[in-house]
C-alpha cells in the first residue's frame, strides 16, 4: 500500500499538470478571442495607429512668420537707358543708418543702366544712386534716402548653414513687375560649388565662383534677391542658374540654382560702399583654354605632349609672370598644387590671393615641367 506521503504527492502532481495545462489553453484561447476581435472588428486599432502617425508627421507649419521679416526689405531693380526700360531684377536692403539706406544687387542687373530705379512693395519707386559695383564677384551696392526704408533685411550665416536646411527667395521673376515679391522655397542642396561664369555676356565662361546651389525656384528677373533661412536671415544673392549646356543662361535645369554667400557678397559691399576699388592681383599674361589654342590657333600644339591646362599666349615686360619665369608658350599646369584645366579657375585661383602674396605656379615647356614662384602685383584697371 502506498503511504500517505507519496499519495500526498501523487496529489500535487496532478494538480499542478492540470493547473499547467489550464494556462496553456487559457493562452491559446485568448490569442485566438484577441485575433477574432482584430480580424471582425479593426477599425478602432487601426484608428489608433494611424492617428499616432500623423500626430508625428504634421511638423511643417509653414515659413509666412520667417518671409514676413524680409519681405519689405526686398525691391525690384529697374535699369533705365537713355530713359528706356532696359531690364529689371531684384535687390534688398541690407544696411541703414541714420542718413543712408544701402541696397544689395548684381552688378549684371545694374552693369548697362545710366539710370537704376527701385520699386517697393507699396508701389514707390525711387531714384538710386550706385554707390560701387564689380563684375568679377558681381556684386553692386546701390543707395538712397534712410527716410524711405521702413525694413532692413537681417543678415545670416551660410557658413553655419546645413545640407537641407530649408531656405527660400523672394523676388521678381520672369522681368515682370505683375509677379514681384514672389516667394519660392527649396532646401539648401549644396555648399562651396564652383561654377564657371561669363562676365563677357558670352557662353565662354572666364571666371569660377564658389556658390550656395538650392532647389528653390530662381527665374530671369530673380538676380539679385535674397537667398533666406528658415528665420528669415539672408544668407545669399541669388544670382545664377545652370544650363543644359553647363552655361549660365535662364533655359534652366530645373531645380538648380546658385547664391553668392552672404559673407562673400558683404565682404565687397563693404569697400564697394565707400567707393573702394577693388583690388584684384594679375599675373600679366594673356592665355587661353589649352583646348581652344590647339582647335583654332596653334594646330602644332597636339604635339606638345600635354593635354590639359593654360597656354601662356603672350607676356607683359614687368610683369609678376616675367619676373618669375613665365614665358610666351608655356603651358599652366597647376596653381598651388591643384590642377588647372581652363582659364576660369585659374583666374578663380588666382583671385583668392591678394596683392603682394605668392604663387605657386607649374609650367609645361619644351618637354618639361617647371615650378615657378610668382609674386603678384595689382591688376592693371
């Protein structure tokens, strides 16, 4: 006969196997009741999930608080000739004091006028004087009376600007006044690009630009207006837009336009508004894009035996280029280490020194390279 303890346990044994095998059934019962009630009745879990969603999606509220602190700082730039409409473009205010307000452009919206009006957001137009301009940073400082300013556009940082960032224009596309103060808004889609430009109204670019590039609408009429931050501070001049053919023109491809930093523009607006020339350094030569010169000029320059850089047409007695070595048919390599394959960057390379300082230069001649050192004078005006 078994003994009361190990009946006892038997007991136990029992027990706890049904207790186990209840909670397993209860599990699996209320899985199946929870699936049941989600498969005949989804609406209010569904519900749920979606509107957590959209609670964190919906962060955009818009840029009106951030376009409302420029907006009446930017004007349409009207050029006159011979008191004839010429073209029209866009500018801001970026500085007052207590006599002088002071107006920033592009100098190609100002460069063929003899006359440059501008036009407010309430209609006025009024007279302005150029106080500078400068076509290779194509900047332009216009001027007139403090007492018809009523808002001054606050200056940024593109600097502490970020890939992404939102950022907008305000201006006057299409050369129309009916469309002025138009807003656009893009993202900041890129820093530090260079660009080649044509100062000659020409597809030929002859100088490079280190630019701000943004997917915000910038058309024909928008030169010279603001490039803006979400808190409505400036921090760029639009001023370019790129062509299917990689030249500067307003047949566009869609979504890519250029700014000159803010800090780049009111280093020469500085000078500019004191009248201030600027001084740029020269090296005395004339060149050519070495492609150009073995194309049309010097057919026998295929055989050289190198195919990229600057050919070296002619040099100035007493120049910079003279004094250190440069001469007539050689060909430009490289500026400071780094490589030159056309005339617009080595003039943007060269433009990133002052006056006075030195240049490292690399020459191809006669089957050989040579390294020169150029100390740079004042270009001739």
């Amino acid at each position: 006969m078994e003994n009361y303890e190990e009946v006892k346990n038997k007991k136990n044994t029992n027990q706890n196997g049904k207790l186990f095998l209840v909670g397993i059934i209860m599990f699996f019962v209320g899985a199946i009741g929870l699936y049941a009630l989600m498969y005949f009745f989804p609406e209010p879990f569904v519900k749920t999930i979606t509107e957590e969603v959209k609670n964190v999606n919906i962060t955009d509220t818009g840029i009106a608080d951030a376009v409302e602190k420029v907006y009446d700082a930017v004007v349409v730039v009207k050029t006159y000739q011979k008191n004839q409409l010429y073209s029209t473009g866009t500018g801001f205010v970026y500085k007052k004091d207590d006599n002088t307000a002071y107006i920033l452009t592009n100098n190609h919206v100002i460069e063929s006028g003899d006359a440059i009006y501008v036009v407010f957001n309430d209609g006025r137009q009024v007279e302005t004087q150029v106080e500078g301009k400068d076509i290779y940073s194509d900047i332009a400082v216009l001027s007139l009376s403090a007492d018809e300013v009523t808002t001054v556009a606050k200056m940024g940082s593109s600097e502490d600007a970020r890939i992404g960032d939102t950022v907008f224009t305000v201006g006057a596309p299409i050369d129309s006044d009916a469309y002025s103060g138009t807003v656009t808004r893009g993202i900041l889609s890129g820093k530090n690009r260079l660009v080649g430009v044509s100062t000659q109204n020409s597809n030929v670019s002859d100088i490079m630009m280190s630019v701000l590039q943004t997917d915000a609408a910038i058309n024909s009429g928008n030169s010279g207006g603001p490039l803006v931050n979400a808190n409505g501070e400036v921090i760029g001049i639009t001023s370019l837009k790129l062509s299917s053919s990689g030249s500067m023109s307003t047949a566009s491809i869609e979504g890519m336009g250029f700014a000159i930093p803010i800090e780049t523009a009111l280093s020469y607006a500085e000078k500019l508004e004191k009248g201030e020339t600027i001084e740029r350094p020269s090296l005395g030569i004339t060149m050519l894009n070495l492609a150009d010169a073995m194309s049309y000029y010097f057919p026998n320059l295929n055989r050289i035996g190198v195919d990229y850089g600057v050919y070296v047409d002619s040099v100035s007695a007493g120049s910079p280029a003279e004094k250190g070595g440069i001469k007539a048919g050689d060909v430009i390599t490289e500026v400071d280490e780094k490589e030159v394959t056309n005339l617009a960057y080595l003039r943007y390379l060269l433009y990133n020194h002052s006056v006075g300082d030195t240049m490292k230069v690399k020459v191809y001649r006669d089957g050989d390279y040579k390294d020169l050192t150029i100390t740079l004078d004042q270009k001739a005006s």
